[in-house]
C-alpha cells in the first residue's frame, strides 16, 4: 500500500517582483504552483496509492477571485474519479482567519478540525490519521501534545503543521518536540511548514516532504513530496517524488584562480550546462554569485551591465533556463600584511586594530544605529539579498567586520590610485 504526504502547495503564490526582470518567464514560474499541484495529483494516479495527506499551506493565503480554490476542487476531483482518499489540515497560510472565501470539497475530502485533534478512520485500509489544522495564522501553542495516543490496531499517522523544535527561516508555529511526537506512539508524522525536505526521524518516521514548488531564489533544488510504502502495517520505505515545475538554483562561481572575465564566463557556462542537464524538461531559474578576490575584478566591474548581459545570453543558449539575478561580488587581490608596511597604512592598520579589540568602546557606537534599525524597510530586513539581519547593524560584532573591511578599502583604493 502506498501513501503520499504533500505539503506547503502555497497555489497561486503570488511571487511579486518577477516584472522588475526584463524578459522574465513571469507566467511560466507563476504558474509553476499549479503545474506542479498536477504534477502532484498525476502521480498520486500514476503510482497507484491509496491516500493523500497535505499537511498545511495549500493557499498562500486570502484567494484574489474564486479560480485558486476551483482550480483546487478540480485537482480533488481527478483524485476522488480515482477514487483517493484526501486528509488535510489547514496550515498558517490557509487558516481560517486567512482565507475569506470557501467551497464544498468533493466527497472523498476531510479537512479535519482547527479547533480541536480530530481522527479519520479508514476501515478498508486500517488506517487512522489524527491531525488539527490551524483557526489562525499564528498558532503558538503545541498542538500534539493534545493529539490522542495511538489505536494500536490500526496504522495511525499524525497531520501537524509546525516549526518543530525550530528551523531557521520559518516561524515558531505550533512548536513541539520529536520527543512528544515519538509519546503518541503513531507510525508515521507528517509534518508540514518547513519548506527543506528533511527525514527528522526513523523510529518512527517524522518528515517534513518540503514545498512542493521553490517559489523564490533561496528555495533551491529538488522539491515535491514524500511517498511511503507500507506492507503489513510497517512502513518498507519513504522516498521522494520530484514534482516541482521550475527548479530554483544557485550557481556560485569561485573567481579567485581566474584571470579573465571569459574565464568567469566558460566556468559559468560549464555550470549551465551541468545544471540543464539534470533529468526533465523543467525550466531552471539561476541565481549567479561571482565572488572571491580575483584577478579578473578589474575587468568585471569595468563593464559590470556587459557582463550580466553576457550571462543571461549563455542561459539563453543552453536552453531552459532563465538567470534571476548575476551579483558579483569579487574584490581585488590584497596583501594586507606587506601594505602595513607602508607608514601610512600601518598607522591607520594599527588604529582599527586597537578599536576592533576593545568592545567597550565599539559598544559606545552601538547606540546610534537603534534609529537605523527602525527606519530600515521590511524588504530590506527581510528579502533574500538582506546582506545583513536587522538586529545585528551597529552591534559590535557588526562593527568590527565594518572595520576590516574599511581598511581592505583604503588598501584597494590607494593601490588603485597608485596604478
């Protein structure tokens, strides 16, 4: 008997942003939630299984019109003329204090209780599949520890949409422990929210299956879902489906033993050509980092919009592949330690020594950045390029990374003007 565990769907996610991009695929990845939604439904058909859990996050919250939750029915519906089975619970972008507008779900769907654990039987199957969904966005208390101990006759499996004990990038929702969930004795969790796919435990089985769609630069990888096997009420084993429409990834190019921009461009090339040579006809989304101290730093950021052009033109030939962003961020070769000779440099260099190794007065600073952090952009806090999280500007630790780099600075400009 197979079982697959989905979560985090997040159809229709709105994905802002895309527009700023010139030449972006911008229907194609918005539109990669549902495909990979089919996808999902496709291969619940293809393989045969016997339920489907999604643990959470199907919306993205509060739908624009009616078409997202008709194009969900829809899905349902292919699984229901299948006749699957479908268990749900609502995560924190689909609670009930999001989402303002509703339909009937087809027959062969149990969305089960946002206000208390509630219990799914399937006789023919020796199934139960205990699970609460969430009444509001934020959900801070932990909801297993009221989930009911197992039936011992049947195979049970536990539906939670939580943080867990904690996973970076990913409120605290309904936190919980690996040692409450292990109490409940259940075969199975199925857990949703976090959007890694991560195996958290084998005895028993405690998985989050990740989003089944990257929707955004630092969602890289293979994404989908969990399918387990089950053969006299023991699971045989858990695998991962790759389901995802548009495949997110990050090609870092190491540019310190390069000397040329064309050498930066054929490791860049070699890169895409491995990346769209992966298994599908899935569109891949790049995100290129040059970084490193190299030779060719002149160069690069001579004509740094040449540069880019030529990336996204590689992309363009190998086909498939669309590059979100290029950031270089290489400097020039230093040697700091023969640049302290210079007078000059040795007093300024000996100067920030001092400073950076007394935090009392590096602490002294810290007060004039308490109105920057406050004035700083929630896009600035939060995005993906945030080079630095909020609460940590003008700490000391933060000051004295602004002083290496300030005197990597002086030494790269003097040597500039010098050249």
């Amino acid at each position: 008997m197979k079982i697959l565990h989905a979560a985090d769907l997040h159809v229709d996610s709105p994905l802002g942003g895309l527009t700023a991009y010139e030449g972006a695929p911008v229907d194609e990845i918005r539109g990669a939630t549902r495909r990979a939604t089919e996808n999902l439904v496709q291969a619940a058909i293809d393989h045969d299984v016997r339920l489907v859990l999604v643990a959470g996050d199907i919306f993205d919250g509060d739908w624009r019109d009616y078409s997202t939750g008709l194009f969900w029915n829809e899905q349902l519906g292919r699984l229901r003329d299948a006749e699957i089975p479908v268990v749900s619970v609502a995560g924190n972008h689909d609670a009930a204090s999001e989402i303002s507008r509703n339909l009937h779900l087809p027959p062969n769907v149990t969305q089960l209780s946002e206000s208390r654990p509630e219990t799914k039987v399937f006789d023919d199957l020796e199934i139960a599949v205990v699970g609460q969904g969430y009444a509001q966005r934020a959900v801070t208390a932990d909801l297993a520890q009221g989930f009911p101990e197992s039936d011992s006759g049947l195979f049970t499996i536990g539906l939670l949409h939580t943080s867990l004990d904690g996973r970076v990038g990913h409120s605290s929702y309904a936190p919980c422990s690996v040692e409450v969930l292990r109490s409940k004795g259940y075969d199975y969790w199925a857990l949703g929210h976090v959007h890694r796919r991560e195996e958290v435990h084998t005895d028993p089985w405690i998985v989050f299956p990740g989003n089944l769609q990257g929707r955004k630069s630092i969602e890289t990888g293979a994404k989908g879902a969990s399918i387990l096997t089950v053969a006299s009420g023991e699971i045989v084993e858990v695998q991962h489906l790759e389901l995802d429409d548009v495949r997110w990834h990050r090609c870092e190019v190491d540019a310190g033993d390069l000397a040329s921009a064309d050498d930066i461009r054929s490791a860049i090339a070699d890169r895409f050509s491995s990346i769209t040579s992966e298994p599908g006809r899935r569109l891949a989304a790049i995100r290129v980092v040059v970084s490193g101290a190299s030779p060719a730093h002149d160069e690069l950021w001579k004509d740094p919009h040449g540069f880019e052009a030529d990336v996204r033109s590689l992309a363009i030939q190998t086909g498939r592949s669309w590059v979100e962003k290029v950031k270089v961020e290489t400097s020039r070769p230093l040697d700091l330690a023969k640049a302290r000779e210079d007078d000059v440099i040795g007093v300024l260099a000996q100067r920030i020594d001092d400073l950076r190794s007394d935090a009392e007065m590096l602490a002294v600073y810290e007060p004039l950045f308490v109105d920057i952090r406050k004035k700083i952009g929630a896009d600035a806090r939060t995005g993906d390029d945030a080079p630095i999280s909020t609460g940590q500007i003008g700490t000391a630790e933060h000051l004295a990374e602004c002083l290496d780099a300030s005197l990597e600075m002086v030494v790269a400009l003097l040597a500039e003007e010098r050249a």
